[in-house]
C-alpha cells in the first residue's frame, strides 16, 4: 500500500485571481513581505500497488484524467510506502 500526494497548481502563464485576492488581503493586514501568492489543490490517497512505480502510474493515470487539468495546470507527486 501506499500514499499519494499530489500538489496542484496553476501554470505560471495562467492568472491566479484567488491568489491575488489573498496577497491583497495578507497585504491589508498590514503583512508588506508576502508577494506572489498562488493557489493550488493539495489531495491524498492510498494506492494499492506491488511497487511504488506501480503506485506511480497508477497517481499519474488519476493526476491526468481526473485531476488536474493538464492545459492550465501543473502537478507534482510524491509516494510514500505506509
């Protein structure tokens, strides 16, 4: 068994409207030092798998087809053995 991580988060050409919503509003805390602020998705799941490439294709497959939409958004991966 293990666990995928996915992080999510929109292309560096792709406006982030939620992310400049909250940098103005870390902004009118009184908080000058945040800049750039981005948004994302942050998912976890177990994956049954013989191996932990196995587990990889397996959150690849998932990533590609169901969560992140691969014209505006990157994702990154981690698997971890539990």
């Amino acid at each position: 068994m293990f666990l995928s991580k996915v992080k999510i988060t929109l292309r560096k050409s792709i406006l982030d409207p939620q992310g400049k919503a909250v940098e103005h509003a870390v902004s009118a805390l009184g908080v000058k030092s945040v800049h750039d602020v981005r948004m994302g998705k942050y998912i976890e799941f177990r994956v049954e798998g013989a191996s932990e490439a196995e587990a990889k294709r397996a959150t690849e497959e998932v990533c590609k087809k169901l969560l992140a939409n691969p014209v505006m958004e990157d994702y990154h991966i981690e698997i971890e053995k539990v």
